[in-house]
C-alpha cells in the first residue's frame, strides 16, 4: 500500500527540541488520515498526534502545547516538530498512515521507527 520512513530522532536535552519526518511512498492517493505513535520499553504504543480526515490536527495531553504535526503534501511528508522535550518523551517515535483495504477498511501501515532520547 504505503511505506513510511521515519527520521530525524536523536539525543536531547530536557527543554529541548526535534523535528522528525515522515516519508510516505507508494499509493499515496489511498491515504485516509496520518498520525504520529510512541512506544516507551515496557509500555503500549499510544498516539501522539494526528490529522482527522477532515485536515484538523490532535494530540495526546501529554504534548498538547509542546508538540505540533504538520505536512507538506507535495513532498508526501509528514513533520512533528517537538519543543520543550522532557525525559518522559523518550520512546521509539512511529508513524501511521492509514489507508483503504479491499473491502473499504482502515488498514494500518507502519514506518520502522526512529528514537527519541530525551536525558541530560
């Protein structure tokens, strides 16, 4: 369907900040709504961010005020921009894109992930 590439993690400071990307590939018109996943070790990924499929953006409690998704559809890419990081941030960031099966259901596809430390 799609392919997804994640970039841009790496080692931070607390009160820090990163941009990640997100490069989709592949049969982009198929795409219903993208959205950004964390997974700490030994915690459930959860959802950080993403786009309804009417355009409006969302976000966890946990990073409302700290984190922003955007995209830049001509480049098929998707952005988180990260402020103010703390240590609890730190996970593997995914991205989802969710796109149209066969019988008209939500498939799920995945990036492989790209880490984000947040330490001093």
């Amino acid at each position: 369907q799609v392919q997804l590439v994640e970039s841009g993690g790496g080692l931070v400071q607390p009160g820090g900040s990163l941009r990640l990307s997100c490069a989709a590939s592949g049969r982009i018109l198929s795409i219903n709504t993208m959205a950004w996943y964390r997974q700490a070790p030994g915690k459930q990924r959860e959802l950080v961010a993403f786009f309804s499929r009417g355009g409006s953006t969302h976000y966890a409690d946990s990073v409302q005020g700290r984190f922003i998704i955007s995209r830049d559809n001509a480049k098929a890419t998707m952005f988180l921009q990260m402020n103010n990081l703390k240590p609890e941030d730190t996970a593997v960031y995914y991205c989802m894109a969710e796109t149209a099966g066969a019988n008209n259901e939500g498939l799920n596809n995945w990036g492989q992930g790209t880490q984000v430390t947040v330490s001093s």
